[in-house]
C-alpha cells in the first residue's frame, strides 16, 4: 500500500542487453550480396552512421533481451522484482500476439505478486510513450516501482531482400526502475501522434484466419519518415522545455531515439547543443526502435558520461507517426 500520493519520479536504475552476434556492415552487404542485393559500407555509413548492429539467435524473443535489461536495472536500482508494483514493456516486436510480452517479463522474472502489466505501442517512441505511463500511474499513487522496459528483435521483421530498410535495424533491449520520490525526477514528459501519416512506416501483417494476412515485413518510405522526424523533434523538445519552464542552455545531455545520425546532427544544431553532449550508440546497435533510448542512456551511464544530477532531454519518434519527449533530472 502506498501511504501517501508522490508528487514525482525518479529513475533508480538503468540496464540493457544486446544479444552476443554482433554483424557489422561488411559482414551484411556480403550476406545480402549472396541475395543478389548491392548495398555496401560506405553508403549505409555515409547516410545513415550505422556501422555495425546485434541480431538476436532464432530461438531469442523480446522477453528474453528485456529480462537481461530489467535485471540490470533493479540490481542498479538495489531492487528486488518483489519490489516491483508496475510493468511496461515498449515493443513492435512482442513474443506473441497476446498476452502482452510484459506478463511474459513478470513471469520469467518470478514476479507473482499480480503486479499490473501491460505493453505500449508506440513503434520508436514507444519508450518515450512507456515511460510516460509509468510516471503518471507513479504520481498517482498506483505504483511506486515501476519497471520501464523498451525491447526488440526487429531482425524477424526485416524483409532482406530490401536494401532501403533491412541495414537500418537491430536487437535489443534497454530499461530503467521509476521509483516514487519526493524531489523530480522526471520534469516533463510530451506526447503526440498523428495517424494520417501510418502509411510511411508500417509492418502491416496480422495473424488472421490461421496464417498472416498482408506483408509481415517493416516499410518504410525513408524520405518522408526522415522530414517529418527532424520537424517534430524540434517541437517536441521545444514544448517539453517550456512545460518544465527550463531552456535549451540547461541541458546537459541529450539522449535522442538513434536511426540517423544526420537526424540526431539536425535536432542538436536545432537546439544548439554540440555533438559531444548527445548521446550516439546508432554506429554500434544500428536503430533498435523501441529499446534504443533506454540502451543509449544505461550505455552513457555505466560508461560516466550521465551522472546523478545531470539534465537529460530524452526523445523519439516513430511509425504512427509518434512522437514524444521526457526531460528529466537524473
Ligand atoms: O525509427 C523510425 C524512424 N526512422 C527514421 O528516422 C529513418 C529516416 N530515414 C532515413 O534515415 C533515410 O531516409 C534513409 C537512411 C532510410 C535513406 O537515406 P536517403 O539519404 O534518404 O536515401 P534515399 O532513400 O534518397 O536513397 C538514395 C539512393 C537511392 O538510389 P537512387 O534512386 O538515387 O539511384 C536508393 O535506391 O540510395 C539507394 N539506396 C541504397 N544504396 C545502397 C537505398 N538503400 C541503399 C542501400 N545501399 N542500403
């Protein structure tokens, strides 16, 4: 029972996973030449600064990377999943159709205490949308630790066979514990979606009629995906800024969804932050949707980039179209 209703959130503790087979570009434009398809090092880095990313082993879920992320962060958070009172798993990529992949997290983390849990879909901002929940139901009183959870293995979504999509994306997993605390905390948080614009980055297969109805394979139409990124993340940045009444000046890190780089270079330029206050792991993990802010942001904190007190603007977007921000004191 929660005795009396938090005025904040926190974050206690940040984890991630990769799975262990790391595939660098040389190694995909070789397996996907073998498909009669050209693509090479260069081009994927000069457009996009990828230069290598983690596909999960056939037999790896979502689950399984987010469990490896979640245990990270409680032991950060020096929680137990007993702690727990509140799961949020941000995925396009879930186990099954149903349950949520969060049941799956609470039962493979032994949490049998019928803690809520629940999935959020949001594609690329799905993390940013998770943690936006877990806030709210934290400040309410409904929860005082809440696992936040963004994990994917879009590797199993990926048609190879097209080279405009299937260099961008990787697996992974990353989370944070939100903890009820007195002091912020999480100062702002940011949220839209506009549908009339869910054609330009869509995976429109369902499992319908005892096999898959329409395309199970990711589309993109990159171009139109890229324009409408690099205006909203302005203006999401900008609004989460005003709402916290803090300026650009005050922050010290930004942790931006990674598909691009040039997108991440627009939005720092944008804000007038320099490229050594964001936060870059695309080169390494590729674009891994919903798991990649959670995995840039516990990478920045192990390695001492982040530190306790720092100003972090967090911020995604993705197929929907959704967009979102979380600027928050660490
Ligand atoms: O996570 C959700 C958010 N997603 C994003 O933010 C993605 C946003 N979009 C992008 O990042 C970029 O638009 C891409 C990286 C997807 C593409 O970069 P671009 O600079 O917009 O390239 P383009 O689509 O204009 O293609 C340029 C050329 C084309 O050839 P032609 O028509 O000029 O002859 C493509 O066919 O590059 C060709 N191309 C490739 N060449 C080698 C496309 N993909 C490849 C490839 N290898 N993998």
């Amino acid at each position: 029972m929660i005795e009396s209703t938090p005025r904040h959130s926190r974050i206690a503790g940040t984890g991630s996973a990769l799975p262990p087979r790391r595939v660098d570009n040389v190694e995909l434009a070789a397996e996907l030449a073998e498909r009669g398809i050209d693509t090479s090092d260069a081009w994927i880095v000069e457009r996009t600064g990828i230069r290598a990313r983690h596909f999960a082993a056939p037999e790896v879920n979502a689950s399984d990377l987010a469990v490896q992320a979640a245990r990270h962060a409680l032991e950060a958070a020096g929680l137990q999943g007993s702690d727990i009172d509140l799961i949020v798993v941000a995925t396009s990529t879930p186990d099954m159709t149903f349950p949520s992949t969060a049941t799956i997290v609470q039962r493979k983390l032994g949490i049998v205490h019928g803690c809520p849990a629940l999935d959020v879909q949001a594609v690329c901002s799905g993390f940013i949308y998770a943690t936006t929940v877990a806030d709210a139901m934290i400040r309410t009183g409904s929860a005082r630790h809440a696992l936040v959870i963004g994990a994917e293995v879009f590797s199993r979504i990926l048609n190879f066979d097209d080279r405009t999509t299937c260099v961008l994306f990787g697996d992974g997993a990353g989370a944070v514990v939100l903890s009820a605390s007195d002091t912020p905390g999480i100062l702002a948080t940011d949220l839209h979606a506009d549908g009339r614009h869910l054609d330009i980055l869509c995976t429109p297969g369902v499992v319908a009629r005892g096999g898959v109805l329409g395309d199970p394979f990711l589309r993109m139409d990159g171009q139109a995906v890229f324009k409408l990124a690099v205006g909203v993340l302005e203006s999401t940045a900008r609004t989460v800024l005003e709402k916290a009444g803090r300026r650009e000046t005050d922050i010290d890190w930004l942790v931006p969804h990674q598909a691009n780089i040039r997108i991440m270079q627009s939005t720092a330029r944008k804000l007038k932050l320099p490229m050594d206050k964001v936060i870059v792991t695309v080169d390494r993990h590729g674009n891994t949707s919903a798991a990649s802010i959670p995995l840039a942001f516990d990478e920045a904190v192990r390695s001492g980039r982040i530190q306790r007190g720092d100003t972090v603007l967090l911020e995604g977007v993705g197929g929907g179209f959704t967009w979102g921000a979380v600027l928050l004191d660490f």
